[in-house]
C-alpha cells in the first residue's frame, strides 16, 4: 500500500474508540467510512460499514437509515464488480430490513448527486408504482423532470415529450392516483420547486391554475405572495408583488383570513412603499370592515 492510502495511525485510533463507546452514533461511523475512503481504503471502509450496521440496533431506525445511505453512497462511488452491481445488490438487501419508500428516495438523492440522470429517474418511476399514495414520492418524480432540463429528462424517461410534457404527464397521473388532499400538496410543492429549480413563469402559471381552483384557500395565497416577495428582493421591481396583495384582498373570504391578508399587504408597503401606498391599504382594509360589519 502506497503512502498516500496508509491511514494515518492516530486518526484511526481515535475513530476506533469513538465507534467503540458511542457505538450507536450513525455519524461517527460515517465519519470513519470517509476517513477510509480519503485514504483510498475502499474494502476498509465496506468493512466499517459493515461493522456499524451491526453495532447500531434496529430499533434505531433513523441512526440506521443514516449507515444504509452512507454504505449506498460508497458503493455508488467504489462498487465492485461495478458500482450499478454493488448499489442494485445493497439496495435490495436493505429494502428487506429498512424503510423501502425511504430508501427510493435516499437512493435517487445519490444517483442525483452523481449527476446519473437515467438512475435517479428509474428508481422514482419505480417509486411511484410501489408507493402510489405518496406524496413525497411524486414530488420528488416530478422534481426530476424540472431539475433535468429537456435534453437530459428526455432521454432519462425514454420518451420524446419535453420536460414540461413530462412535468404534466406526470402531474395528472399523481392527480389520478392520490387523494385530494394531497393532489394540492403535490401542486403547491411542485409550484414552488417550479419558481426555485426550474421555470419561473411556469411556477407562476401553476400557482394561477391552482388559486382558480382552490380561490379560498389562505396558506395557497400566502404561499405564492412568500414566492413573490423573495423574487422581489432579487428585482426590486414591487409591481408584481403589489399586484398579488391588490388582488388577494380583494376576494370574498372569512374575516379571519381577509385580516390575514391585508395585513401582509400592509407589511409590505411598509417595508417598499411610501406613506400614500400605506394610507391606500389602511383605506382599503377600513372598507373591508365597514362593509361587513356596518
């Protein structure tokens, strides 16, 4: 062995005794599995591996998650015979002693980081026949499409459709599949992931289709006006922000929400407007109350 991959002597000793009196620590044996690979000790780091999945018990479910994705991580980057051999054999044998769903989407994180555009949206295709009702699971199918770009999720996916084809096509099957109540979770997500990782007017687009649907729902409202704000610290320009707010309290809500409305709209002149802007909220909410109240 080469000097440059002899593990320096006091920085395993001390590892050792780590995992040794807090043996239940997920992340002091991750720790000792990258010490290893720094060091060019891949079959040493497996062996750590395997020590730790020992040491921390099943009842822990969480520390022990932290080792399967540590263990997937390393052998998608060092697997032998191959690192597609060694990820699909691991994989399968900690589906059958740890949370699969998890496991799906730890795995298409790895392959993501790895920039294996075709892996990460295998295992979320397959994610999303296994686990249908799982919101997460299709926010995160869907996320992969935007993140990809057209070239890359095209090819991905087998299919001719562009990104955005695919981003829809996949969008009305979790519509098919989940309950309401998560078909709009799933829309919100994947508006927002729209606006941060993908297209911003697309995200934009599907706040609108969301709110034409859902026009009551408060949090949706809140949401897209958060979304507004923040592209506002980035332009400066307040007119589409101010445009939202103008429109937001102008809808026929409970109090209770139109409160919660106009007082974000008042916020915000405050922080970017002048006093005329600010006197025209205050004015505008006085004839909210009067009309309802008398």
């Amino acid at each position: 062995m080469s000097i440059s991959h002899s593990p320096h002597p006091a920085s395993l000793i001390a590892h050792t005794r780590l995992t040794l009196f807090f043996s239940t620590l997920s992340f002091l044996w991750i720790s000792y599995v990258a010490l290893r690979v720094s060091l060019g000790a891949f079959d040493e780091a497996r062996e750590v591996a395997e020590r730790a999945l020992k040491a921390v018990p099943s009842s822990d479910q969480d520390e022990k998650m932290n080792l399967w994705v540590a263990y997937l991580n390393l052998e998608n980057a060092h697997g032998k015979p191959t690192p597609k051999d060694a990820v699909g054999k691991l994989f399968h044998r900690a589906c059958l002693v740890a949370n699969p769903k998890k496991l799906h989407l730890a795995l298409a994180g790895t392959h993501e980081r790895s920039g294996d555009v075709v892996s990460q949206t295998d295992i979320l295709s397959n994610a999303t026949r296994k686990y249908s009702q799982s919101a997460k699971v299709w926010i995160a199918y869907i996320r992969s499409f935007i993140i990809n770009g057209s070239g890359d999720a095209t090819a991905a996916s087998g299919s001719s459709l562009s990104a955005p084809e695919l981003i829809k096509k996949a969008i009305d099957r979790a519509s098919q599949t989940l309950p309401k109540r998560k078909v709009v979770k799933v829309l919100v997500q994947v508006g927002l992931i729209e606006t941060r990782e993908g297209n911003l007017e697309r995200g934009r687009s599907m706040f609108e289709a969301i709110l034409r649907n859902y026009p009551r729902r408060t949090d949706i409202w809140s949401v897209y006006v958060d979304l507004e704000i923040k592209e506002f610290a980035k332009t400066q320009d307040p007119a589409r922000c101010r445009a939202l707010l103008e429109r937001a309290t102008h809808l026929e809500l409970a109090p209770k929400a139109m409160k919660f409305l106009f007082k974000r709209f008042l916020d915000f002149e405050r922080k970017v407007g002048d006093a005329t802007r600010v006197e025209h909220v205050k004015q505008r909410a006085m004839e909210y109350v009067s009309s309802k109240f008398g």
